[in-house]
C-alpha cells in the first residue's frame, strides 16, 4: 500500500495510457468472433450464423490472396530495410555535432514532419510530383528530360511511399536514439582516447554497443509492424493505375469488405495479418534472446 502511496502520481499519469488500450485495444477484440459468423447488422454478433472458416479460405483461395500479401510485405520490409537505420544514421551524425545551435535546429527541422497530418503529407507528395508543374518534373525538365507521371507508375509506387515515410518519421524516431546515447558513460570516451582510437573506432566499439539495446528492442517492434501498413498514406496515394504494387490487405480490406458491407470478410483478413505479425515478432524476439542479451520478455 505505501508503495502505491508513494506512486500515485506516476499511477494516474498511467490511467489515460490503460483507458486508452483497454477501450480501444482490448475491448475490441471480442468482435473478431465475426470472422467465423454470416454477420448481420439486424441480428447482432451473438445472433448471426455461424459459418466456422468460411472467410478464410474464401480469402486463401481468392486470386488476389499472393498478390496482396506479396505487396504488403515488400512494403513493409522496404520501409523496414531502409526507414529503420535511417534515425539511427541521423542521431549518430547529429551527436558528433559540437555546435549545439545547428544541432538543435536540425533536429527541430527533422522531427516536425512527424506531426503533419497523413492527409498534408499525401498532397505534398502528388504536388511535388506532379507532371505538371511539380517541383520535381520541373527540375527534370530544366535537365533536358521528359516529365514523369510518377504517381501512375506502379514501379515507383514503393519507392515514393517509402520516401515519404523515411522523410516524415525519421526525425521523431532519432529522439529515441538521442536519448540513449546520452545513457552512455563519457568515461568509454575519454579511455577510448587514451588507447588512441579513432573517432571511427569510438563510434564502432562504445556508441553503436552503447545504444544495442534500444536499436534491438525497437528492431523487434519495427518488425512485428511489417504487415501493419498505414492503411492511410497508401489510400491516398495509390489509384487503380498502381494497384499492381500499392494494394495491400488494409485497402483491400476497406475496400472489399467495409465499403461493400461484408464486415465477417474484413474481420478474418484483419486477424490473419494480427496472427503473421504476431508469430514475426514472436520469432524476432526469440532470435534475439538466442543471440543476444537483449529482448522483450
């Protein structure tokens, strides 16, 4: 009891962050049983049929099955292969920073993307390139080439979103690092030094093992979210001309289930991304406490 005495003011700054997972993580999650019912609104949850796996071998047997699992992963691996050293990159450049008013400036630059609204973001992008006046085929032009119509172009569709994703995030993400690599001991540093290491050798052998911990943990994380594609900044940007590379499991989701009302469909696809990504953070993790020392549980 004294203990919660003495904690109760971190315990009520807690109380939002549980209300926040109870009402809208978990207590939401007893409507999956829909996945295995004929849903009907009329009816209720409790009251529709039960159609056991219906939905989900009608979604493994469905054509389109390869082609959106295959686009949603390489969507998330790219973002994972190249948005996820990407903070870590900026933190270790920004601490070798000795002038703190430009250090600061970038990092206030970096970081406010982070809090542009999806919607912003997406009309930045179409506006930038936009083969009609964007910035971007402007400069094209001025080079002697031909405009691109970018955003039509299933091939580039991957490479813009990841773009975009790096450029928004990438600044709020090295807050983190920054904030571990102030945990490290100057002592390291300084008997660095002395042995005669480089400033190379220092960033090899105290900094990067310095901050392991946090770049594992949040390795874990990132890849737990492969299949967790933000469905917002993809159904802004893609048209039916990319569907060939931008349709993942959230737009068809909302596309063929929500918009078309088959609720029971959109539920059985939404848990089987749950379950993948589950088993990817799983499997992640246990690697890492194999390997390493480091893991979330």
């Amino acid at each position: 009891m004294r203990k919660w005495i003495k904690g109760r003011y971190l315990i009520l700054m807690f109380v939002p962050c549980l209300l926040y997972y109870v009402l809208f993580k978990y207590l939401p999650m007893f409507g999956i049983v829909i996945s295995f019912k004929n849903y009907n609104l009329y009816k209720g949850i409790w009251d529709s049929d039960w159609v056991g796996l219906k939905y989900y071998v009608m979604f493994f047997q469905n054509p389109d099955f390869p082609i959106l699992l295959r686009n949603t992963f390489l969507l998330g691996f790219y973002k994972l292969l190249f948005g996820f050293p990407a903070p870590i990159i900026l933190a270790l450049l920004l601490n070798e920073v000795k002038n703190m008013v430009f250090k600061r400036f970038v990092q206030t630059v970096s970081y406010l993307p982070h809090f542009i609204s999806n919607v912003v973001v997406a009309s930045m992008v179409i506006m930038f390139l936009s083969p009609s006046g964007g910035m971007v085929n402007k400069l094209i032009e001025s080079l002697g080439f031909e405009a691109i119509n970018f955003m039509v172009e299933p091939k580039l569709f991957r490479s813009i979103y990841v773009a975009s994703e790096i450029w928004q995030h990438i600044g709020w993400e090295t807050i983190i690092y920054l904030a571990a690599l102030t945990s490290i001991d100057p002592m390291l540093y300084e008997a660095a030094e002395i042995d005669g290491a480089s400033r190379w050798k220092k960033l090899w052998n105290v900094t990067l093992p310095g901050i392991a911990p946090a770049i594992v943990i949040l390795f874990i994380l990132n890849v737990g979210k492969v299949l967790e594609i933000g469905f917002e900044k993809v159904f802004l940007l893609y048209n039916p001309a990319t569907y060939e590379t931008a349709d993942i499991l959230s737009t068809y989701v909302y596309r063929t289930g929500l918009m078309q009302g088959n609720f029971s469909y959109a539920a059985a696809i939404d848990l089987f991304t749950g379950v993948v990504s589950l088993i990817f953070i799983y499997s992640t993790n246990y690697l890492s406490r194999k390997l390493g020392e480091t893991s979330l549980w």
